[in-house]
C-alpha cells in the first residue's frame, strides 16, 4: 500500500469521518485553516487513483466514499512504520519511545495488562 502525504492523511480523515459524500461535505470535516476547494479535490482524485475512495458520478459531481477502512489503513502503516524505522522489532519502537520519555511506567503497565489479558 502507498504511503499517504500529510495533505492526503487530512483528507482521507475527512472522508472517514463523513462517511461517503462530496467535497464540500469533506471540507466541514477539517479544521481550520482549510485548504481550498480545488486543493482538496485534487487530493481526494489523488485518493480515488490510489484506490482509497471511490467514486460515484451523481449529476455534475461525484459522491465519494473510503474503499479502505481507516483501522485497516493504520495497521498497514504501523507495519510498514515499524518494518522501515525500527526492523520490524515492535520493542524497539517501545524503548524508542521509553528513552525519549514519550511514555510513562505507569503507561508501560497498562500496555502490558493489556497483553497478558488477551
């Protein structure tokens, strides 16, 4: 799966969250400052070629929805963030973060609470 730029993330997330709809329906989804409407169709077309949404043809506009779920996307971002950064070693991404002081003890154990009760 292609990585997704910064500008492309935002949008992907406004069209998860709205579901399926059209551009303006995307642009209420991002906060402010909002790119301009011509951006963000262009981005949501980048999206479209890449496969993330889809397109349906509804009068002079397209009504777009996510082809990937957003939880499918982000667990193949982490592998392949983890694969690239940290040699696939999901412990050094944790002690990566635990020398940078980006998580707490207290956080570590409820990691590890969270792994022994599946």
């Amino acid at each position: 799966m292609e990585k997704l730029s910064q500008q492309e993330e935002e949008a992907m997330q406004a069209v998860w969250q709205a579901g399926t709809g059209f551009i303006k329906d995307f642009l209420d989804q991002i906060a402010e400052p909002k790119p301009p409407y011509t951006t963000l169709a262009s981005t949501v077309k980048n999206l479209e070629r890449k496969g993330f949404v889809t397109a349906e043809k509804m009068g002079n506009s397209y009504r777009y929805s996510p082809a990937i779920d957003e939880q499918e996307y982000k667990k193949r971002f982490m592998s392949g963030f983890v694969s690239d950064y940290f040699k696939n070693s999901y412990k050094d991404l944790v002690t990566f973060f635990a020398k940078d002081k980006k998580i707490s003890a207290s956080e570590l154990k409820e990691i590890i609470n969270l792994i022994e009760k599946k």
